[in-house]
C-alpha cells in the first residue's frame, strides 16, 4: 500500500452529499480517472463500562475507548484503534465475537455507529476513494482518501500528494501530515485505519452541521 491522505472534505456550500459526490466524479471523470469498484467501511466505538484503572509502572492509566474498524479491503481482518490514537493493532475477524463476549467491560453506545460507502477510482498514480459518511441513515458529508500507490513513505511523497487532493477537491482546507507515522516509516492500511479512527472520533466530539 502507499501513502495515503483521508479528510472529511469541506465541500462547497449548498451542496448535498449526493450532488457532491456526483461532482467530484466528474472532476475524476475529466482526468481519465478509471473505476475500480465499490467500497465500504464501519466504525463501532466501545466504552468501557467498569471504571478499572490499570497500573503501568508507577502511572495509572485511566480505561480506554476502543474504535473498532471494518473495510471492505481486508474483509477478513478487524483494526483496533484506541483513543491514544498512536497506532492500530490488526487481528482476524473473530475479535468481533470476542468483544461481543466482553460487554460487561466494554460496550458501544446506540447512535454512535459510523458508516461509509462509496466507490474508488485510480487516475495516474493516485487511487480516490470517497464515500457517505453515515451516523444510521443520516449523512453526515464526504469522506475522502487519496493514496499515492508509488510512494511507501511519507516523507518521500507528502507535498505533492496533499497538492492533488486540493486540487482536485477545490478545496484550501489543511490536511496535516499523520502525527503517528515517522515520516521514513513504511506506510501501511493500520496506519490509515488510525487516521478513519480520529476523524469519526472528532466528528463525534463536535457535531458540526454539514450539508444533508
């Protein structure tokens, strides 16, 4: 995989997701871009439900929020990402089920399930995934990925990869460079799962209006 920026994209206002989505495929579509597929993707955060403080050394450390992440991509994989949001751990799909089997430790909250779906295009050497963003039926605006298939690390590509996804999403909103990735370190998919995993946390946090 290569290096990858994702943001929920500030799209220009009076625009419904739909019409903006539809817009951004057609900017795709004028580039030559070519459909790859559709995809998919979810996030379940589960709370913890006991207030168990866990021992470190000499540093108690306080219970954690676990994000729990499926994309369509790795179908038989589940990502764990916790609220530190410094890395994501990686392990087959029947953590599932030993979470379901954790509930008086660990517990989502009803209305706070996330969901997206979309479709991927590759045009030269990027690949463009965008989605609606989903809390239950509701959107909630346009999740976008651009990963830069030539490019492993994010030192080695960063500056122009944000350059087009400016410029192809009209857009002059920052896109700040991954915190938790060291710029020489290999890029992988936990890394963009940590990246999924904020966005929808902050997303939570503030509630902001975006355009239905």
């Amino acid at each position: 995989m290569g290096v990858s920026c994702i943001l929920l994209w500030d799209h220009q206002e009076g625009y419904s997701t739909p019409q903006a989505m539809e817009m951004l495929l057609k900017r795709l579509e004028c580039l030559g871009s070519r459909s790859v597929g559709t995809w998919s993707m979810d996030c379940e955060s589960l709370y913890p439900t006991q207030p168990v403080m866990a021992v470190v050394g000499n540093t108690t450390v306080p219970p954690r929020t676990v994000h729990l992440l499926h994309s369509s991509e790795y179908p038989k994989s589940s990502f764990i990402v916790l609220d530190t949001f410094v890395n994501s751990m990686v392990a087959d799909s029947s953590l599932d089920a030993i979470f379901s089997n954790l509930k008086a430790f660990f517990a989502p909250r009803k209305g706070l399930r996330i969901e997206v779906k979309g479709q991927y295009h590759e045009v030269q050497q990027y690949t463009v995934k965008f989605g609606s963003l989903l809390f239950g039926a509701t959107s909630k605006g346009v999740i976008v990925e651009v990963e830069d298939k030539q490019n492993t690390t994010v030192s080695s590509c960063w500056e122009p990869l944000t350059h087009f996804t400016r410029a192809l999403l009209h857009t002059s909103q920052p896109i700040d460079r991954p915190s938790m990735v060291p710029p020489e370190k290999e890029y992988t998919p936990a890394d963009s799962m940590v990246n999924y995993a904020y966005i929808f946390t902050q997303l939570r946090r503030v509630a902001p209006t975006f355009n239905k």
